[in-house]
C-alpha cells in the first residue's frame, strides 16, 4: 500500500512539475508573442513616419526649387529694368 501511495506520490508531483513546466513556457511564449506584437507595430509606425518624414522633404525640395526659381527671375527681371534705367539716363546726359 505504502508503495502504491509513494508512486501516485511520485505520479502527482511529476505531473504537477510537467504542467507548471508547460504553463511557465506558455507564458513566456505569450509574453515573447506580446513583446514581438509591440516590436512589429512600432517598426510600422516607424515606416509610416519616415514616409511621411520622405514625403514632407520632396515637399519641401519642390517648394524650395519653385522658390529659387522665382528669385531667378525675380532677379533677371530687375537686372533688366536696371538696365534700362541705366541706359535711358545715359542717353539723357548725352
């Protein structure tokens, strides 16, 4: 009888340390899943702010290139009316 109380014993402490084996890992699994779940959702919100951060720089080159552009000739613009106010007076004194 002992030896039969001793085995169920054995039994029940064996199947007690192979579920909590079993639950600790579940749980470990779970926290990994939960951890790899955050990590992947934050690489998409980095890939979502740096398309953004992309699109807001070609933005800002067009603008800034369309900005040059106009004081090009903004310039060339004064740059010939000054030329003609130089020469119109020029003739005058003559």
């Amino acid at each position: 009888m002992s030896a039969l109380f001793l085995f169920n014993g054995f039994a029940g402490i064996t199947l007690a340390l192979v579920a909590h084996y079993f639950s600790f890992f579940s749980n470990t699994t779970s926290h990994h899943d939960v951890q790899i779940e955050y990590l992947r959702n934050k690489v998409c919100q980095l890939e979502k702010q740096l398309h953004n951060l992309q699109q807001n720089l070609e933005d800002m080159e067009e603008r800034i290139s369309k900005k040059d552009t106009d004081l090009i000739e903004s310039s060339q613009q004064l740059h010939s009316k000054l030329e003609e106010f130089i020469n119109c007076n020029y003739e005058v004194l003559e």
